[in-house]
C-alpha cells in the first residue's frame, strides 16, 4: 500500500557543532569534579581515570582541564562558600554536576581573569544544558550571575556602564 510518503533513502542528520577545545576542557574538568565528590578518589586517580575514559579527553585543552580540575578541587571549600549564599537550599541538597559546574564556573570567575565572566557563565550554562538537570541552566546562571559582582566587580561594573551607554 502507498500512503503517498516516498522513501528517498536514509535521512541525513546534521552533524552537533564542534566543540572547542577549551569547551572540552571545562567539561573533562567538570566530569573530574563530579567523579571527585561522588567517589572520593584522589585527583590523581581522577585524573588518570579522565585520560584513559573520557571521550572528550582527546581533543580538550588538556592543560586547561587539569587547571580547572585540579584548581577547583583544591579550592572546593572557599568557592562553595562564595557561592553558597545564592542558593536557594542547602548544598548538600544541589544535584552533584551542578554542583561540579558551579565549581568549574566559580574558579574560572575567581582566578582565570583573561577570560570574560560572561564568557565563563555562558560555557557553564552550555555545561549545565548538555548534562544537567531540564531547568538546570537557568540555575546555574542565577548563581553565577550572582557571584560574578563578588569575584569580577570592576569588570561587572564596567560592562554594566557600556550597556548603559548603548
């Protein structure tokens, strides 16, 4: 029976964008962290669990990952409590990628200064989109939207000032 639909051969599914290097950094960081906190193994036994299993290992910014990686870990304790003030409940009760994002995230904004604070929320909220929770981005904007005027006041102030001016 023809119900009129042609089979014109298999269908063509467009390819997901690449991702850059240093997008797969910040997520092999956030996969560490998460592994971290859940399993209680060493950062170096992470770390080399990363290099043998991640996929996107491979074609991360590597020195980029283990900044973050190790540097948020090291960190966990002053970070989480930046950020704790701006949750809406206790952190214990925060999803564990959530919460591996918004260490990833609250480094980058305290100690990676070269790059934009709206660049390191964008790049956590694409985190939380791909592997968190359905409404988790929104979140995770809303904390570290929150942060950034704590660890990034001049530069928050000053992007505020330029929008004020368009």
């Amino acid at each position: 029976m023809n119900d009129g639909v042609r089979n014109e051969g298999p269908v063509e599914v467009p390819e997901e964008p690449k991702k850059s290097s240093r997008r797969l950094a910040r997520e092999v960081a956030m996969q560490g962290l998460y592994q971290w906190r859940v399993s209680g193994n060493s950062i170096e036994v992470i770390e080399d669990h990363l290099e043998q299993e991640s996929e996107a290992w491979p074609r991360a910014d590597k020195p980029l990952a283990l900044v973050l990686l190790r540097g948020a870990a090291e960190r966990a304790d002053t970070l989480e409590a930046a950020f704790t003030p701006y949750l809406d409940r206790p952190i214990a009760e925060i999803s564990p990628i959530e919460r591996a994002i918004l260490l990833v995230g609250a480094y980058e904004l305290a100690e990676r200064l070269e790059t934009p604070y709206r660049v390191v929320i964008n790049e956590a909220i694409e985190l939380a989109k791909s592997f968190g929770g359905t409404d988790g981005h929104r979140y995770i904007n809303g904390v570290l939207d929150k942060l950034a005027p704590q660890l990034r006041a001049a530069e928050v102030e000053a992007a505020a000032k330029a929008k004020g001016k368009r």
